[in-house]
C-alpha cells in the first residue's frame, strides 16, 4: 500500500510539474516546429499548442492579448517592436534559424538561375503578402534586384503568409512561386519539383528570432521550450529542415 501511494504520489506531482506553452509559429517553420514540439514534450513532459500564420498577423494579435507564451517570428523586427512595447521580455530575444528563399515550381520550368524570372515567361507568380511576411517581403527585394517588380504587379498571386504562397503553387493557381525552402524539404533531402536556390545577396538576410512574451514571464514550460530550441538535437533538426544557424 506504502509503494503504491508513493507512486501515485510522484505521479501528481509530475502532472502539476507538467505545463502547456503556446507558440505562435512563423508560417515557414511550421514543419520543423512540429518535429521539435515532439521532441520537447518527449524530454519535458511539457504540451506544446503550435498555431501558425504570418508574422505580421501574429504581432497584430499579441498587442491585442492573444494568449500566446512564445513567438518565433520570421524576422527580427517585430520581436523588437513587441520588446519596446513591453509584450515581450527583454534579454530573452535570440535568432533560432536563417532563412532561405527559393523560386519553386511543382514542374521543370525553374532552371538553377532564375531565368524563368529574367524573361517573365510565367503567367502567375505566387509570394507572400510583402507587408505581413518577412519572406514576401524578400520576395519583392530579389524582384526589385532583378528589375522586375513593376513589370510583374499583374501577375502576383498574394498569399497571407507563405504557407498560402506555397498552397498557391501546389495546386495551380500559380505557376510558381518564392517560398521558404524548408517547405520543399524532407529533412535532409529535397522534394519533387525544381526550383532555385536564390542567392543570398539578393536579399536581406532573414533572421528569425524567438521571443518569451510578457504574459510567459513566470512560465517554467515556455522558458524550457527556449532552452530546448538552443539545444544540439534542435539547431539538428532545424538544419535538416534547410536552414543555416546563426
């Protein structure tokens, strides 16, 4: 009876040990937060709620009271904006992931330098919302690059975020698209298509920072989860999701 009572006893002081930690995922790293939401609760016994959109509909929610515990954005401004308001709590801010921006197509009609765009031989092109989505907004800095962005205004399909962009594409509502390429990626390896890796001098770099938001100041589970993204066996599934690590 003695024994039994002790485990029931460690039990519930397990299950009030174990605490929920919501995410606010950027769209493009929707795939690689999942792998590591399963890790973590693995090792932590901690639940993760992932919720995935734009970076800027994220920000507009949060100065709103959205109950979300941890953001990773796609960029580094708006955990800084949020910082400067007090929504999220200084010293804590760190880059998780680099990003990177392909030109993808579902068929063969990307080559490995972007000709495709320099001739516009393309009716439809998919990217994200420039003033929402840090990897829209990379999307127009390559265009510009390339002298194309005017040029091109009529043939934009606008996606909310860049999981929208790539949806876009995927099922022909436009012949192809800038999407992050970790959306391309089985872990380790390339998927179907073709596509162009673009070279990073077209564009800002793409800096994604995580940020412990105001209301998370005291929660164990949401400052674990930061820990955990730090980790070895973290920054190893996020590279083999295509990204570079600061």
């Amino acid at each position: 009876m003695r024994t039994a009572s002790l485990i029931a006893l460690a039990l519930a002081v397990g299950n009030a040990a174990a605490a929920d930690v919501h995410v606010a995922v950027a769209a493009n790293f929707a795939a690689p937060a999942k792998s590591l939401a399963a890790i973590f609760e693995k090792q932590s016994g901690h639940q993760t709620v992932l919720s995935t959109g734009s970076t800027g509909k994220f920000y507009a929610q949060i100065t709103t009271g959205a109950p979300f515990d941890v953001l990773l954005s796609a960029d580094t401004e708006t955990p800084g904006r949020l910082e400067t308001e007090k929504l999220a709590v200084v010293g804590q801010r760190f880059t998780y992931a680099l990003g990177k921006l392909v030109l993808w197509s579902p068929g063969t009609m990307v080559d490995g330098r972007g000709d495709v765009l320099r001739s516009q031989a393309f009716r439809r092109l998919s990217i994200a919302n420039p003033r929402l989505a840090p990897y829209g907004a990379a999307a127009q800095q390559v265009m510009e690059q390339l002298g194309i962005w005017n040029s091109s205004q009529g043939r934009l399909v606008l996606g909310e975020n860049i999981a929208q962009a790539y949806q876009f594409v995927s099922t022909g509502n436009a012949e192809l698209g800038f999407i992050a390429y970790s959306q391309i990626r089985d872990p380790g390896k390339a998927t179907s298509g073709s596509f162009w890796l673009v070279p990073q001098a077209l564009y800002a770099p793409i800096r994604q920072d995580a940020a412990l938001l105001a209301r998370a100041r005291d929660n164990q589970a949401a400052h674990r989860f930061l820990a955990f993204l730090r980790s070895a066996s973290a920054r190893e599934v996020i590279q083999a999701f295509g990204y570079d690590l600061p």
